[in-house]
C-alpha cells in the first residue's frame, strides 16, 4: 500500500492535467468555427421530432442542453462533449478502481483519453459517438457493479444505459456480443438465465429506444434502411479504405497508445475466457469485436471517423487494468518494467500531440495539409454567408436556397433564423420538422446558395423556377481555396416540403455515395 500522501499525489497531478486539457478544450470549442456535420445537428436541436433520418435524437438533445445555458454559440453547442468527456473520466476511473483497488491504473485510465486525439481534443467536436460514449460507458460500469455485488438490479441500470445509448447511435448495439459472452460465458450464466433481471433489462432498453422505435414505423423504417447501407454495400477489396482505417486509429488513439491498448485487451481477452472471469470477457470483447468488424469492413467501404470512437475508452479500462494484473500474476520484471515505459510513454507523447494539434488550429497561420485537412476542408463559410447577405439586399430577396445539407446546415447556423433557409431536394432528411418560413418564402424572391457543381444538377430538370446567375464566392482557409459556390436569383416558384416519396426531390444521398434509389412508398 501507498502511504495516503505519496497516493494522493498521482491524484493531484492527474487532475491538475485534466483540468488543464479541459480549458483546451473549452477554448477549442469557443474559438474553431462549427463544423458542417456539427451544425447539422445544432439544426435538429431546434426541432421537436422524435428521431431523425440520420441518426437518434440523442445528439440534439446534448447540444440543446448546452445552448441552454451558453446560447446558440460554439461553445453551447460543444458544451454537452465537455461534460461527456469529463463524465466519462469519471466512470472510467470507478470501473478501474472496483477492478484493482490501485491508484496508479486509476490515473492511467484518466489520462489516456487524454493522450487520444479522439478524446483530449475531439470529444468537443459533438457528433453522436459523443453524446453516446458516456452511456455505453456507464452501461459498463453498472455491469462491473454487478460482477462484484451480484445484485440482479445492477442489469435494470445497465437496460436503462444501453436504452439512452441507442437514443445516441446505433453502433452501439456493437457491445452486445461483449454483454452476452459476459452473460454466457462464465460459470453463473444459468443463475442469470433463471432470473427475470436480463429480460427485464432488455425491456427497459427498449422502452427507452421507443422514440426512435416509434419514428421509423411512421416513416416506413427510413433510419433504420439509411443506416443498413454501411452494413450491406460493398464496393469490393480495397487495400486504401483498409490503411485509410489503420491509419485513423494510430492517429486518432495515438501511434504509441493503439497497440498499447490492443496489447492490454488482447491480454485481458486472454485472460478471461481462460479463467471465465466476468469483467474481463465484457471489456475485452466490447473492443475486439467492434475492432474486427470495422477492420473486415474496410477492406470494402471507408470506416467513418468516429465510427470506431465508442469502444476505445473500455480499451483504456482494460489497459490500465492489465498493467496491475500484470504484477499480480508474477509476470516477469522485464515484462512489467517495459509495459510501464511504454504506456506511460503513451500518456505523455499522446498529451504533447494533442496540445500541439490544438495549438495549430487555434494559434498557427499556416495550413499544412492543403485540401485534405479535416478541420480548414469544412472552414470559410462566413464569406459564403457574407455574400449570400449582400445578394439578399440586392435583390430583395426573402429566403435562401441549397442542394445539399451541409451549405443548408451553415446558411442556418450562420444567419440564425434571420432568414429561412430550406434544402430544396433530399426533403427525406427533413421529415417532421418544424414550418421553416413558408410565409417569408411563398410568392417572394430567394437566392440559390450552392457549391459546384450542384447548380448544374439533374435535380434543376424538376424544378419549374426561373434562375438569374449572382455570382461566385470562394470558400478559403488559410490563403487555400476550398471550394466555389454559385449564387442564383430565384423567383416564379415555391419549394415544396413535402414532395412525394417517389420524388427526386425527397430521396435523400446513401451514405455509401449515390442516391437512394427505392421508392420509399
């Protein structure tokens, strides 16, 4: 044991780095302009729909809480992953402490969020994954809970988590199999086979999913086919998609951190199914098997971004667990010695690289990746916006026009509902939303805002309005020019909300590229 002053002082420090990566985060979220995804979802926080095409509702309702108390600015919208970010820490932290009663794997737990780009910077960039991380994560720690206690109520916790989990995203449903090994697996499965709490836990889930449930059947299942495209399409073996997913992670989790992780959780894996240890199966499958289905997929389909990002933190847990296992188990000197250096070396590498990507987007003028960057690809819309205003004071007009929902989401972020903005085609995405204007938009002029080449679209062929060319304006980042946009006068026509399903004007873009070609009737 520790004396009580040599453990508090790993503590101390611990929360002295995380406070410190929290005000980066919170100066990140204030400072760096939405993202087009981002206000994508600010969109939806203003709506009162059960659920979305694109995804469940969790994610309005976080940057709903945050705009709450912040206002419709960056940082109310980002808010809500600063607090999942930190929320998660904390559950992380108490599943590791439960598991090894040892400071120092409670402090690596913590810190290797940290030291992951995904988690010390991006976890203030709000997207599903985050409002969903701190969910799944607590469905884990309930299910810790009831490894140590045995009480059968721990799994009402764990179905009420996993419900809200799927209220965020729906790759959740990816740590199912870690849950059923976790139920199966091990020598009491027949004690929680025999009694009600599993069933009930999963009746809880679903309860909570209802909303979502309960859209889909009042839109012919649209989610839940747009979402199904990921698991279907296949474009065959592409070897670029496949690095394109191993690169991310070694990005995103950390060129040091990713095999320090997948090292700890194939041991913990190893470790659990030998011995049938409850906690050890659930936390190495709930990341090997997400892991390896996202490694299959890439062979044919590029792997989102943050696709893989829910898993990743149970990763830590059973990392930072390994390493107290480690000693425990009588593993060699040698062994113990150099999975210390190499996490730790982990820990302060990952934390130097995140703060110095911070410091290249808030600070540094200079754009080193050209077109590719993830952050300067989606930047500039403000001159979009600026120019779009000053075409609405020449021509009078009342409304603005766009083809895609990525210029749709930053026209309506930008001006705020000065002015309504509408997607004139894909009004699949749009179902159940609120009136957008329709008294500011019938019988009155608009301006078409949009990138080409989008202005020269089939689409234009069922679209009986009269079109007078404004312009161009260029969407730059850092001296680089991003992207073109085509600035039209509108007039003799009023968009329709609501075309019919067979229209092209309602399908919406699979997310696999092409158009959606079914009739949604």
């Amino acid at each position: 044991m520790l004396p009580a002053g040599a453990a508090r002082r790993p503590l101390v420090m611990a929360a002295a780095i995380i406070a410190a990566m929290t005000l980066l985060r919170i100066v990140y979220a204030s400072a760096i302009e939405l993202r087009t995804d981002e206000a994508y979802y600010w969109t939806w926080s203003q709506e009162t729909a059960l659920s979305f095409l694109d995804h469940p509702p969790g994610i309005a309702w976080l940057i709903r809480f945050g705009t709450a108390i912040f206002g419709d600015t960056t940082l109310g919208v980002r808010f809500g992953g600063i607090v999942a970010m930190l929320v998660t820490q904390l559950l992380l932290a108490d599943i590791v402490r439960r598991l090894t009663h040892d400071v120092r794997a409670v402090v690596l737990a913590v810190l290797m969020p940290e030291a992951a780009l995904y988690y010390g910077l991006l976890m203030a960039k709000v997207a599903p994954d985050v409002a969903m991380i701190p969910f799944a994560v607590a469905m884990m720690w309930c299910l810790v809970r009831l490894a140590q206690g045995g009480d059968g109520r721990w799994w009402l916790a764990a179905g009420l988590f996993a419900g809200l989990a799927m209220l965020s995203k729906f790759t959740v449903i990816m740590f199912a199999p870690a849950v059923a090994a976790f139920l199966l697996v091990p020598d009491w499965r027949w004690r929680w086979l025999r009694s009600p709490y599993p069933y009930l836990a999963v009746l809880i889930a679903i309860a909570v999913f209802s909303p979502v449930l309960i859209w889909n059947v009042q839109h012919d299942w649209a989610a839940i086919r747009f979402q199904g495209v990921r698991a279907t399409t296949s474009y065959g073996i592409s070897l670029r998609t496949f690095g394109d997913y191993i690169g991310l992670q070694f990005g995103l989790v950390g060129f040091v951190m990713l095999p320090v992780v997948l090292t700890g959780v194939v041991l913990t894996a190893w470790r659990g199914y030998s011995t049938r240890e409850p906690v050890a199966i659930l936390l190495s499958t709930a990341v090997l098997v997400p892991f390896l289905y996202f490694l299959g997929k890439s062979l044919t389909l590029r792997v989102g971004d943050t696709w893989p990002m829910f898993m990743w933190p149970v990763g830590f847990a059973a990392a930072a667990v390994n390493l107290t296992m480690l000693s425990r188990e009588k593993w060699s000197a040698r062994m113990i010695r150099s999975s210390l250096f190499w996490v730790n070396t982990a820990v302060v590498s990952g934390t130097a690289f995140v703060v110095i990507v911070f410091l290249y987007y808030v600070a540094a003028p200079w754009n080193l990746l050209g077109k590719i960057d993830p952050i300067g690809a989606e930047s500039g819309y403000e001159q979009v916006a600026a120019r779009a205003q000053a075409a609405l004071d020449e021509t009078g007009a009342t409304w603005i026009a766009t083809t895609d929902y990525r210029t749709y989401a930053m026209m309506r972020w930008l001006f705020r509902g000065r002015v309504p903005v509408i997607e004139i085609n894909e009004r699949g995405r749009f179902q159940d939303f609120r009136d957008p204007g329709m008294d500011r938009i019938k019988g009155h002029v608009g301006i078409y805002v949009g990138r080409e080449p989008d202005n020269r679209s089939s689409l234009w062929e069922n679209i009986p309005a009269k079109r007078e060319p404004l312009g161009q304006v260029e969407r730059r980042w850092r001296g680089l020019v991003m992207d073109t946009y085509t600035l039209e006068k509108l007039t003799g026509w009023t968009p329709e909300l609501s075309p019919p399903k067979d229209s092209p004007l309602f399908r919406w873009r699979v997310l696999a590229g092409e158009f959606e070609r079914r009739t949604l009737a």
